[in-house]
C-alpha cells in the first residue's frame, strides 16, 4: 500500500481522539529559518499518553510535548503562538537547542468543535482530495476546499503565514514533491521503496504490459502504462515535480528525453553511464536542443557513492533528490 502523505497520522490521531472525547493539541511549525531542527509544516499531535508526528525532535520537542501535555490538564482552550530562537546567547525565547535558527511553534488545543474541520483534514488526505488548512485567531481551524480558491494552482506557495497579532496561517493539504519515474524496471522499483519514505507522491510509467516489476510496485500512488511518444502528456511540469527517466534502455530514454527537455521541471535526470549519458546529450543537440536545454538534463545520475545493486543505486539518486529538493526549498 502506498505511503500517505506525512502529515496524515497527525489528523489520524487527533480525531480519534476527538471522537473518543480525549483531550487532544496540535502542535505546528509555522515559520522556520536557518538550521530549523523542524521546518515549516511540521506537526505533531500529543494527548497525555501518545504522539503522532514530529516538530524536529530534541530538547526543544520534548519541552512542547510537555507544554501541551501541561495545558490540557489544565484545560487551556486558547492557542499559544511562540518563537524559538536555537542559540544560546538569545536574550528570549531560547529553546535549548544550539543550532543557530529559528522557529515560530503553534500550540493549539482542539476542541470538541475542531472535529468536523479535523475529520475533513483527515478525509481529505485520505482522498487526495486537497485543499488548505487554515489556521488563525479570527477563524479558528478550517479545511478551506481546494475549489474555493485560486490557489490550487502548482505555481503558487504550499505554505502562507503572515505574523503578528492577527496572525495567518495557511498551507496546501497532500504532497507538496512529486516524483514521476519513467521506467519500471529494479531500480525503478528500489527507488520507489526509498522515495514514499521521503514523502514524494509518487507515479511510475512504463511502456511494457506483464513486466513483473512494475506490476509489483505496490510502492506507487499511480502506475500507468503508456506511449513514450506521448511522454509529455503523463509528466506534467511544474516547480516542484522531479523526473527520472530509466527505461530499458538507450533508445526509449532518448524518446522520452525528447518529448520531457523543453518542459520546466525542478528536475530531470536520466540514469547510464558517463559514455551512454554523453551519447544521449550528443543525439539530443543534433535534433536542434540548445545547450541550455541540454544542460537542464542530470546525468549520470546518483551521488558518487559506488553503487552497484539496485538498491545502492536507488539510495544514490534519492540522496540527489534530497539535495535539489533542499536547495529549491532554501533559496524560497
């Protein structure tokens, strides 16, 4: 069974726990800056005797674990809104962490009400249906519908938060990466295995019916057999879609190259060796794609690491992936 989308045993929790009439918080990284040890988005959910999820883990987590534990003993219904400051010489707001960044943590004690929000977050999830969790002073917590907003488009920013006493918070439900791998053979398939673990939405294509790898592939949020001519179509663009191309072999990599080069992806790499990756960029310039073009293409692909199986192979490329998904995300 595919892997859901991270936050998804944050909302599991947090509504059985409403529906059990057990006092339940969300905890939620609003904003996060430097050497972060949680980033933006993440969450967690505590109940006095169970967590679910992670706002960077530590000395800094543990302290929240137990603030919210602390409030809903107390039966604190109000939001507590803070920033943590990860260096030892900060004159407040220290977090007891030395990691030199920073961080505004949310504690929002749900209520009884927050159910019917909560269990369409946890729904939507489910579904894949999208749409935004809204958090703020004003409105409370709220599942904003992927349809009442402009905003669904892939082009626009997954998280939106606008500080200070009136503050906003706002992020798109589901996946924010999403990895197309063209090619559905063993490494295709050990690469899968390792990219729903790094929380990828995840979609393999292939061109052969019956190939035992692909059918096997339970890793997969989609699996479609298609036409490599109509590549383009199967993969669309966008800021945050990441491609792997690893067909059979040298022939229909080029055919997908071909229809993929002249569509803007965060990125779009071809997996060979140095002399089959060279062959494919000197093809590709004789059929009029300019260097420029050429040169949006990664490969070979993989961290220097001497891989060799499959699975090594697959653990290279992944860690090529972490490293561009890290770098788009920084410069943000």
């Amino acid at each position: 069974m595919p892997s859901p989308p991270r936050d998804l045993p944050v909302w599991n929790l947090a509504a059985a726990s409403l529906r059990a009439g057990t006092p339940v918080a969300l905890l939620c990284v609003l904003r996060s800056t430097g050497s972060s040890p949680g980033r933006q988005g993440f969450k967690m959910a505590v109940t006095a005797s169970t967590v679910a999820g992670s706002i960077g883990g530590g000395i800094m987590e543990h302290k929240w674990v137990e603030l919210a534990r602390q409030r809903l003993r107390e039966a604190e219904a109000g939001p507590l809104l803070r920033p943590q400051i990860h260096r030892r010489e900060a004159p407040a707001d220290r977090s007891g962490m030395m990691c030199s960044g920073e961080q505004d943590v949310l504690l929002w004690p749900l209520l009884a009400t927050d159910l019917t929000a909560v269990g369409a977050i946890e729904s939507a999830l489910q579904t894949s249906a999208g749409g935004f969790l809204q958090l703020s002073p004003a409105t409370g917590l709220q599942l904003v519908p992927a349809a009442a907003t402009a905003a669904a488009a892939d082009e626009t920013p997954f998280y939106d938060y606008r500080p200070g006493p009136a503050w906003h918070y706002r992020e798109r439900l589901g996946f924010r990466h999403q990895l197309t791998i063209v090619g559905g053979g063993h490494v295709s398939l050990a690469l899968s295995n390792v990219a729903v673990a790094l929380n990828f939405e995840l979609t393999v294509l292939d061109d052969r019916a019956d190939l035992p790898t692909f059918e096997s592939n339970h890793a997969a949020h989609h699996r479609r057999l298609i036409d490599y001519e109509n590549a383009a179509a199967e993969v669309p663009a966008g800021p945050h879609r990441y491609v792997v191309v690893m067909t059979v072999g040298y022939r229909t990599d080029a055919v997908v190259l071909r229809r993929l080069l002249r569509h803007s992806y965060r990125y779009l790499g071809v997996m060979g060796s140095v002399a089959k990756v060279a062959e494919l960029r000197r093809g590709l310039q004789e059929e009029g794609f300019s260097t420029e073009e050429i040169a949006r293409l990664h490969g070979p692909i993989g961290l220097p690491i001497q891989s060799q199986t499959p699975e090594e192979i697959a653990i290279s490329i992944a860690a090529e992936l972490i490293m561009v998904r890290r770098k788009a995300e920084d410069s943000q």
